[in-house]
C-alpha cells in the first residue's frame, strides 16, 4: 500500500511529473485529440502528446487556438526553469508555430466528423459552449446512435463577461465530467452579482483607508472576468476610482477576448478589456 500525507497530496507536480500517463495509449489505436480549452493542465501537454503521436489529429475552438498559441509559447521559458538537463526535450518555438498551424478549428454547434485510420465507424463531434473561460467547450461524440458529452472545465452561472454555459437539450447516455463544486448545492454558492456587491465593498474599504488592494488571478479567463467588473463597477460609482495595475501574459489574452468578442456568447459586447485604463 502507498500513502501519501497531507503535505505530499497537494504538493504540485512540475516537470516530466506533471505530464499524462501517454503510455496508456500505447497499444490503443488512435486518430483525434480533442481539446476542450486552453487552461494549462488542459492543454500545455499537448507537445509532448504530438512528438510521442505524431499522426493525431487535433481539433478545438478558434478561440482556444488563438490562445494556445500564445501560452504555448509562454510555457516554455517556464518549462526551461523547471525541467532538469536531459530530463526530457522541451519544445522549441518553432515547433509550437508548426503545431499551432496544424490545429484543425470547429465553431460552437458546428457538426463534424472525425476522421479515423483505425476505422470506418462514423464518429460525428460537436463543441458546445461550457462558459467557463473564451473557447472553453463541452464535447459531444456520437456514434452507434450512443450520445457521449464530456463537460470539460465548465461554469453554469453567468459572469461579468461570459454568459455561461450553452448546454445540448437532447438526450445523452454517457456524461464524463470534471468540476470543482460538482457534489456542491448551487443554490448555496453565492451568486455572481452578490459577489461582486460584497468584492465592492471590500474594495472601497481598503483604499478609503489609503491601502492598497492585491487580487491574485489567473491570467486567463479570472483576470479578464475581474478587469471587467471592476471597471463597471468604477464605472456606476460603486468602486472608487483609482488606478489598475495588471501584468504579464494577461494583456496579450484581453486583446483575444476583444477580437472574439462579437462571436462568443458574452455579456458586455462592446466592453473592450484593451481600452480599460491600465498600468503595467
Ligand atoms: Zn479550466
């Protein structure tokens, strides 16, 4: 029996650790990789996976492209500083360019077969909207007259810019799916707007007392989400106005947010996060 303490459970994992076990691909035949979006722990394994399988084919939303694209990139001055000499061969950035060019993109709600060299069975795929972060889908595979939906990350609720997640209304026989608060009651989690009365409100506090106010968010999908409602807060007067620090690979993924911002399901269309007064 192995176990773990406490301590070791939540211990990240970094490097070679971090990845999936591919191995277990091995003798399995397979043709497509499907990815639901462009968080890290969903997508940044995806080199690896191609070097080892070369002949998968890859498909996405071109919103999560257009991400991956720039965090891939990014991943790999993080990657030289985690990874050990010769523990394993990181990526280049003209390798990242070559896959990039290589990833097939379907809309949400756009049907689409895949492809296989393993066999002549029909699998027929679409992505439907999860509303978790820009390009975040669920993915629905039907064949055999069988209905599979994995939910990837996925959020039910709306926020300040994403409307949340567009769901399929037809029958399915197989649900896969991962989640934070899955075995929570959501009539027990506060609800956005709430939140953001109660975010507000800590806010004005600490700077009507001269402070100054730290907000630790992922760069993609939280920062974006939180840039927007404290600028409609300032906005209807209901933060103080003062200046906004942001930084890092985040401006870059706000000027995605921008471009798609007509072709997603959003709240606030014509809120553009790049023209939100900000410092670097
Ligand atoms: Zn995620």
């Amino acid at each position: 029996m192995v176990s773990y303490s406490t301590a070791e459970c939540i211990l990240k994992k970094t490097g070679l650790d971090s990845l999936p076990k591919f191995d277990l691909l091995n003798d399995k035949p397979t043709d497509n990789v499907l990815i639901s979006h462009a968080h890290q722990d969903h997508l940044n394994a995806l080199p690896f996976l191609i070097k080892k399988f070369p002949h998968l084919k890859i498909i996405t939303t071109p919103q999560t492209r257009a991400i991956a694209e720039l965090t891939l990139h990014n991943a790999i001055s993080i990657l030289n500083r985690q990874v050990n000499e010769g523990e394993i061969e990181i990526y280049s950035h003209d390798e990242v360019d070559l896959l990039i060019k290589s990833i097939n993109y379907k809309s949400y709600n756009e049907i689409f077969s895949l492809s296989s060299l393993n066999s002549n069975q029909e699998i027929e795929a679409e992505f439907f909207d999860a509303g978790h972060i820009l390009g975040s889908a669920g993915i629905m595979l039907r064949f055999d007259g069988i209905k599979i939906f994995f939910t990837g990350d996925i959020n039910l609720s709306s926020q300040s810019l994403l409307s949340g997640a567009h769901l399929p209304r037809e029958k399915i026989d197989i649900l896969i799916t991962e989640t934070t608060y899955g075995a929570t009651d959501t009539t027990l989690i506060n609800y956005w707007k709430n939140e953001i009365e109660r975010f507000s409100h800590s806010i004005n506090k600490v700077i009507n007392n001269g402070g100054s106010v730290l907000i630790p968010v992922f760069a993609l999908g939280k920062l974006q989400e939180m840039i927007a409602t404290i600028w409609l807060q300032m906005q209807s007067n209901k933060i103080t106005n003062v200046d906004v620090y942001t930084g890092g690979i985040g401006n870059k993924i706000n000027r995605i947010y921008d471009y798609n911002r007509y072709s997603i399901n959003r709240n606030e269309k014509d809120l553009i996060l790049s023209d939100i007064p900000q410092k670097n």
